[in-house]
C-alpha cells in the first residue's frame, strides 16, 4: 500500500479523500491548521494515519510536513 499526504482533512474533499484512502488500507499523513482536528481519524484508523499540523500558506510548516 502507498503512504498519502493529504491537506485539509478537518473537512470536505481532503477528509473525505483521507478517509478513502485509510479505508482502502493506505497509509495517509492527514494534514489541517490544527492537528486536533483530524485526531478522530487517528484513533479510528491507528497507526496508519500521521497528523501533522499544516497551514498551507506557511513555508516553513509545508517543508516540515513533507519531511515527517
């Protein structure tokens, strides 16, 4: 299975994209502004999901996603 970096995944498109893949048995490091906000997809699919805190206008904080 891949490993998927996903933004945006507190709602809509990226969630619902995060959730395909985790249920399709991938590896997906789920990205929002605020970590705690994709916590429920780290305890529903464990050790599978990576949240990473992610504004995705902030240089710094795309480089250190992608290096995670």
């Amino acid at each position: 299975m891949a490993r998927w970096l996903v933004t945006g995944c507190s709602t809509g498109f990226g969630r619902e994209i995060a959730r395909a893949a985790l249920e399709d048995g991938h590896s997906v490091v789920v990205t929002a502004r605020r970590a705690d906000a994709v916590a429920d997809l780290v305890d529903e699919f464990g050790d599978r999901t990576l949240a990473v805190a992610l504004d995705v206008t902030d240089a710094a904080q795309i480089a250190a996603s992608v290096t995670s």
